[in-house]
C-alpha cells in the first residue's frame, strides 16, 4: 500500500516537468511575437522555426508526462 | 466506471484472424480506423483529381492546397532535390493528420493515441534517415556526428551530445505525437466527465455543470487545432531528419 502510495506522489512530481515545457514553449512563442512585431515581413518566414521549436520544447515535458503514466499503470 | 477517461483507449478485436506466436493478428478497432484514414485520404484526393480543370473545384482547390502545403514545407526544408521524398512525406501527413481528425468524432477510435503506432511510425522514419545517408554519403554520414569548426578539446563531448541527440530523435519523435493525442483527448473526457456528474446534483449542479461544458467546447476547438498542428510538426520534423540525411555536413 505505501509502494502504491510512493508511485502516485512520484507521479504528481513527474508532472511538475511539464510547467518546464510550458515555459519553454511561452518563451518561444512569445519571443516570435516580439520579433515579429518588430519586423513584420520577416515573420512568416520564420512561424516554420517556431513550430519547430515549440515541438522540441513539448516533447520533453511529454517525457514527464510518460514518466508519470509509467508510474500508474505499471 | 461509466465515464473513465481512458476507456476511450481500449483495443477490441473486431475479426478474430490466426495468431502467430503469440502475436494476435486480430482485425481491431485501431486497424479499421487505420483503414478509415487511409480510405477517407485516398477518396478526398481521388475526388479531387477526378475531373481536374484549370479553374478548380471547390473540392480540386482542397486537394492543391493539400499538396501545395506539404510541397512547400518540403521544399523550404529540404530544397528542391528533397522532392523525391515529398510522395513519403505526403503519406505520413496525411495518415496522421487524417488518424487525428477521425478521433475527434464521438466514438471514434483515435489511431495515434497509442505509443505502438507512432513508435513505428517513427522507428521507420529514423531507420530510413540512416539508410539513406549511408547509401549517399556512405560513411560522410557520420560527419553529422562532428560538427565543423569546434575546437579540438571539446569535440569529443559534443560528439557524444550529437549522437545521444540523435539516439532520442525516434524516441521524441513517437511520445510528441502519442503524448499530446492521448493527453488532450484524456483532458476532453474528464472536463465533459465533469458535466454528467455535476448535472446528477440536481438544479444547481445543472448550472454549475454549465462552466466544464463551456470549457469542454472550447477545448474540443484546441484539440482540432492540436490534430493538424501535431501532423505538421510530425511532418516537418520528418523533413528536419531526412534533410540531415541528405546534407550531414552541419
């Protein structure tokens, strides 16, 4: 019973990760929204770059969110 | 539990077929949807290219926008000799995008909220990056490993940061995908959850409930959101990672 207990609080605290991806991926888009009001013509040219980054930054707060899901159900 | 969040995610065989070693071949509620994608894709293109003419269909203006799309994000990443690949890069678009949209349907089985469908996906992917590279640059390929211009001291390290880096592109590649389906649509299931048991409450559960149905509204909008920007970002990536194939010298 105190091993079930010890996963579901290492589950909560997998998933203080994610709060990292967030960040990440609000420091990405937010930084795109400033350069690309400073420079509009060359905005679209790099939403692409964005993405991407933003995609990056995600997957490794999906790593947290696996290791919480590792966590319950195994 | 009737409204268990990950009930949604069961696999049920539909026809039983043979089973090879263990391995159950059984026709499934993923391999219909599967079938689904593919089916839906094919009719939408087919259509569209039915009774082609130089002034579109509204259904022919769908099919070039598709294929415009994915050729301009090709050819932005890759360049132009990367066009040989655009007809794979179309298809894993295509079924992704399409496997994202089809779950979004009440009911409907989502093909890419399981780890084993887009953990092969992206295994295939990857394994077709080293082939490729290899068959073309032979082994130039590992170039991609030894960055030019870094000093001599720290080549090393950074070798081995570029080769774990690589390592966890398959990884990264499949639970991006998997992660993000299976968590919106578990984030979709608990909100609308929250309506049927606030509603049970009687009158002022009813209006109480009417907060978790305005959220789950909204959330179904992002979710459609999620599902082609999921599909782009496995698309582009796929590019990223072939484009290294192609050109390993950093």
């Amino acid at each position: 019973m105190e091993a079930d207990a010890a996963k579901f609080i290492g589950a909560g605290i997998a998933c203080i990760g994610m709060g990292g991806a967030g960040i990440g991926v609000g420091h990405i888009f937010g930084n795109y929204l400033a350069g690309s009001l400073r420079n509009p013509s060359a905005a679209s040219a790099q939403f692409t770059n964005a993405l991407i980054g933003a995609a990056l930054a995600e997957g490794l707060g999906i790593f947290s969110l696996v290791v919480a899901l590792l966590l319950l159900f195994t | 539990m009737a409204n268990d969040p990950l009930h949604q995610f069961q696999i049920k065989p539909i026809i039983d077929l043979f089973n090879v070693g263990g391995m159950d071949f059984s026709f499934t509620n993923s391999s219909l949807f599967m079938v689904a994608a593919a089916g839906t894709v094919s009719a939408i293109l087919f259509a569209a290219s039915r009774s082609a003419s130089l002034v579109p269909s509204r259904i022919q203006s769908i099919g070039e926008l598709w294929y415009e799309f994915v050729a301009n994000m090709v050819r932005q990443v890759m360049g132009s000799e990367g066009m040989k690949f655009f007809p794979f890069v179309f298809t894993v678009f295509s079924f992704v995008l399409m496997s994202n949209l089809l779950g979004m349907f009440p009911y409907f089985f989502t093909v890419t909220s399981h780890v084993v469908v887009t953990a092969a996906l992206a295994v295939f992917i990857i394994a077709m990056v080293v082939v490729v590279g290899l068959a073309k640059h032979g082994l130039h390929f590992f170039k991609l490993f030894v960055p030019s211009g870094v000093p001599i001291a720290i080549l090393p390290f950074i070798s081995l940061i570029e080769v774990i880096s690589f390592l966890s592109r398959p990884v990264s590649l499949a639970l991006r995908l998997f992660g993000n389906m299976m968590a919106g649509h578990i984030v979709l299931k608990v909100f609308t959850g929250f309506v049927v048991s606030l509603g049970a409450l009687g009158i002022g559960g009813i209006i109480g409930a009417l907060f978790p149905l305005a959220m789950g509204v909204a959330l179904t909008g992002f979710e459609f959101l999620v599902a082609f920007l999921q599909a782009f970002v496995f698309a582009i990536l796929t590019c990223v990672y072939l484009n290294d194939a192609l050109h390993p010298g950093h």
